[in-house]
C-alpha cells in the first residue's frame, strides 16, 4: 500500500474541512477521508493518519482498513 495524494476541500461543508488521502496497492485505488476546523488541520490529520494507517496495514490489512475507514476507491 502507498500513499498517492491528499487532496483538501477548500469549502467548508458545514463547519469542517474534508480531506482525503488517496493510496493505491495492486493497480486499486483506496480512499480516507478526515474532517478538521481548518484546511490546515485537515491536511495535517490526513498525513498523520496516512502514516499510521500504513504503518498498520503491514501488519493487518483488514484491521487498518475498518479501523481508519479506508474504502476502496
């Protein structure tokens, strides 16, 4: 699994900000979203959240994928 992007929504939807970390594993493409109070902190959760989904994904796939909401795409 590797992480391919993250893309900010500068639009609040209500009053948060969406980010979402693309990763890919085997031609898929896998999806995380986040929700922040800023662009800034959406951007900075999704890369911490990246980095530890990964980190567990090694370890249990399935476990990493419920437990971080990460879908294929």
């Amino acid at each position: 699994m590797e992480l391919v992007e993250i893309e900010v929504n500068p639009n609040p939807i209500g009053d948060e900000f969406m980010a979402q970390a693309f990763f890919e594993w085997n031609g898929q493409e896998w999806e995380m979203t986040v929700k922040a109070g800023t662009p800034d902190e959406a951007k900075a959760l999704a890369e911490t959240q990246s980095a530890a989904y990964l980190s567990e994904w090694g370890t249990d796939s399935n476990a990493a994928n419920q437990k971080y909401s990460v879908y294929m795409f």
